[in-house]
C-alpha cells in the first residue's frame, strides 16, 4: 500500500497494490461525500472488481495531517530516486 498527495490539487491517493497498469481502473464509485461535507471519495476498481486505490479530494480538510506529511516524504524520494536514475 502506498499513499501519495499532490498539494496543487489537494488530492491524496491510497494505492492498494505496488502499481496500477494504466487502463486497469474500469470501474469507479465517486461522489462518496465526507461526513460534514469536507471532502471526497473516489473508489478505482479493476475489471474483476478488486479495490485499486481510493482518491481523496480535499485532502487536507479530510485526512490527518500526519498522514499528508508521510505521503509528501514519499513524493519526495521518489523524485529524488527518479532524478538519480
């Protein structure tokens, strides 16, 4: 599992496997309202119906902040490890 979260959107992204193939989310179950409104919740889904990853939207509002922290971290090495390579 991995989180990741881009400030400009203020969009975080929970992928439920190592990697989502492009075109492998088929299906999506979205406008899942937050309690109290804050947010959003979009379900990606492959062809068998396997849960891929959750997109949250209004990130910040929603999730704690600690958790928007840690996805940054990860953004960063990331970036960091593509610039290596």
């Amino acid at each position: 599992m991995r989180i990741t979260y881009d400030p400009t959107a203020d969009a975080a992204y929970i992928m439920m496997t190592d990697r989502i193939a492009d075109g492998s989310a088929v299906q999506q179950l979205d406008s899942i309202a937050t309690p109290g409104g804050l947010g959003e919740v979009i379900l990606d889904f492959d062809a068998d119906g396997r849960l891929l990853g959750v997109e949250i939207l209004n990130a910040r509002d929603v999730l704690p902040s600690s958790v928007i922290d840690a996805a940054l971290r990860d953004s960063s090495s990331d970036l960091q490890r593509t610039a290596e390579d």
